[in-house]
C-alpha cells in the first residue's frame, strides 16, 4: 500500500507519494535497432519522448502528409464550421490526381465523412485535393493554412507544397514534426474511427461500390493499433506515423525511410512494443477517497471532510519514484453545505507539472455563520495527516 500525506496550508494542500521502484526503467535502448533512416517513440498523454533517431533531419514523407490535412478538416468539423455529412462535389483536378485514390469522378458528389474515410483508409490523394478544395477554395489556399498551422504547432522544419505528399521539390518534414502533427490529430479522437478501420465499402449513390483497404497493415495485425497513416514513393521510401492503445496507454511511433514495407512495420511495432513495457496508467486518486479535512474557524469539531467525486488515472513510467502534490481550492462564498454537494476541486501535479483535476465534495451537512474563515496552523500534527489509499 503506498501512502498519500496531506498537509493543510490555508485553501491549498500538498502531498508527496513515492512510489518505490520495483523495476527502475532503462535509460538505454539497448536491442532497439531500429533501421529506417530516422525514427521517434513517444507516450502521448505525456509526450514524454522515449526513442529518438535523427529525428529532427527532413526528409519526404509521402502521404504520411495527409495527417496535416486531416488535422485541418477535423479542425474545422470540431470547431463547427463544416459537418460530416457536408457533401462536396469532386472536380476534375480532384479526379486526375495520381498514386494511390479512392477512384472518385469528377462531378461525384460525396461527403465530408466519405472523403476522410477516403484519405484515412486508403490514403486518396483524390480525397485529399477534394477535401482542400472545400476548406481552402484552391489547393493553393489550403497549403498555406497547412503551413500557418504547421508553424503554430511549432513545426519548425516543415515545409508542406501539397495536401498529398506526392513528390514536390521543398516538400519535406521531420519524424519529430511528423509526431507534433500526429499528436494534435489524436485529439479529434473520431478519426481514429476511420483510420482503425481495415475494410470499408462505400455505395451510396454509386453504380460501383468504392471498396477502400487501410495501407497500415498494422490495424489489423498489430494488438491496439487504430492509426495513423502510412507514406511510400520512391524519394520517401517507407514511412509511417503509427500509434496504438493498450491498458489505456496511448504510444506514438514514426518511421521514415524504411527500405520496404515490412522493415517499416517492424521498426514501428518494435517500438510501439517497447513504449508499451515502460508505461502503465496508474490511479492517483480513488473515487471517494478522502482528500483532507476542512474546518471553519477555531472549533475543531466545525469542519466537513474533503472526498473525490472522480477517481483521477494518469500514465507514470513503470517502476519511477512519483513526487506528487495537490491544491485544493475550495469555494469560500457557500454558508451551508450540504452531503455530497461540491464545494471546489483538487489538481493534481507530478513534478511540478499538473496532470489532472477533480471534483471535491462535502461529507456531511453543515451550517456556516459567515464566511469561510482562512486556514492556518490550527492542527495538531495528527490532524495534518491524512492517509488516503494509491491503489
């Protein structure tokens, strides 16, 4: 049983925990051989880099470009300004489109929803020009929103020429940007419906069904994986922005330059692998658990006990000593309070850095004559402490 020490201190509270290590993590990567040209591992709840080969050198990245262009049309569907079931009408430009496509006509008209499946899937580069030409006007128009939020995401060493990836001199990227990129995507967690999907047929309004297969093989063999996007022409070679979730564990892993397809999937399942060994999601705080004791004023028996109303899970390395603190807030303004009523929240920081937030609620009911009095050093060191179980 690991222990919580909470010491009061007007309305904030601290404590540490130190999970002793059972298994302390490797600061090595020894038997991580990873053989394309560059490659980068992360955590993404954390964004905790574990693994790093050259990743900051540029280098093609094929269609692992259309993350980017997936970024912003799940951008705009979040934010409200188009729908899923927005039909656009595919032009000619959309249709002439080579390499890989999901074989749309010029005049077709299709959804928001089927284009995404389209790019998500079976990486369409016809899907892609049709999806710019919607959001940006021109193909022109939309690189440059590519490009503005490739440098609002701090992606210092990309320069995007196309929604496509398809070879374009000056169109180059990093495995660090590419993990930015991949990292803000999965925020918009229903892509993950679309590019964890193996097979998808599309008919509506076709006299031939589209039948689209994900190019990342990975989903269907890969234990988690639901995405990202996969990349090959011959100056990219083997590239692929790949992640998967296990125990509610999240991994990122991007390879570029692979000499052949299947070295690519090793390399990124090889990571992905060793991601995996090192993290765990971990519960802070348990629901109801007792945070700490409030009291009003000098009368030791005038005070209600602090309890979560959320459990709090974050993922922590496997094995490391956590210094963990809290702060209570706590709002003053409430004179009566009843059961269960939530009276402020508690955030939680690892190292300094917050992890998460939760809900406080009261034990009992209470009658308050005034205003919350401010906490001082009214307790005796036994009623500092308050043990509170880290399953």
């Amino acid at each position: 049983m690991r222990i919580f020490k909470s010491v009061l201190f007007g309305v904030l509270c601290s404590f540490i925990v130190s999970c002793f290590p059972a298994k302390a993590m490797s600061d090595s990567t020894q038997g991580i051989d990873v053989e394309a040209r560059s490659a980068i591992l992360m955590e993404v709840e954390t964004g905790k880099i574990i693994f790093d080969k050259n990743s900051k050198e540029k280098f093609a990245p094929a269609s692992v470009t259309k993350i980017m262009t997936m970024l912003l049309t799940m951008e705009a569907i979040d934010s409200g300004k188009i729908k899923l079931d927005d039909v656009v009408t595919v032009t000619e430009n959309a249709q002439k489109m080579g390499g890989s496509t999901m074989l749309l006509e010029a005049g077709e008209m299709r959804t928001i929803e089927d284009l995404l499946k389209g790019v998500a899937i079976a990486s369409g580069n016809d899907a892609a020009v049709a999806l710019a030409e919607y959001l940006g006007g021109t193909v022109e128009n939309f690189v440059k929103k590519m490009n503005d939020r490739a440098k609002e995401l701090g992606m210092k060493d990309t320069t995007f020429q196309n929604p496509t990836g398809l070879p374009t001199e000056n169109h180059l990227t990093t495995a660090y940007d590419i993990s930015i990129m991949s990292k803000e995507l999965l925020k918009h967690e229903t892509i993950l419906k679309y590019s964890g999907t193996y097979m998808e047929t599309i008919s509506a309004n076709r006299k031939t069904p589209i039948e689209l297969v994900n190019h990342n093989k990975l989903v269907r063999f890969f234990n988690g994986c639901d995405g990202l996007k996969t990349g090959f022409t011959n100056e990219a070679k083997y590239c692929i922005s790949a992640t998967a979730q296990r125990n509610g564990v999240r991994m990122l892993a991007i390879i570029m330059g692979a000499p052949t397809y299947k070295i690519r999937n090793r390399d990124a399942s090889m990571l992905l692998n060793y991601g995996f060994s090192l993290f765990e999601r971990k519960e802070i705080i348990a629901q109801d658990a007792e945070i700490s004791k409030f009291q009003f004023g000098n009368n030791k028996n005038n005070f209600i006990m602090l309890k979560a109303k959320q459990p709090l899970n974050v993922v922590v390395e496997k094995g490391k000593e956590l210094k963990i603190s809290t702060k209570i807030n706590v709002d003053k303004s409430k004179k009566n309070i009843k059961q269960g009523e939530v009276v402020g929240d508690v955030a939680v920081l690892i190292d300094g850095k917050e992890v998460g937030r939760v809900e406080v609620y009261s034990d009992r009911d209470i009658k308050i004559n005034g205003l919350f009095d401010k906490l001082s050093g009214i307790f005796k060191k036994d009623d500092q402490e308050q043990n509170v179980e880290n399953k």
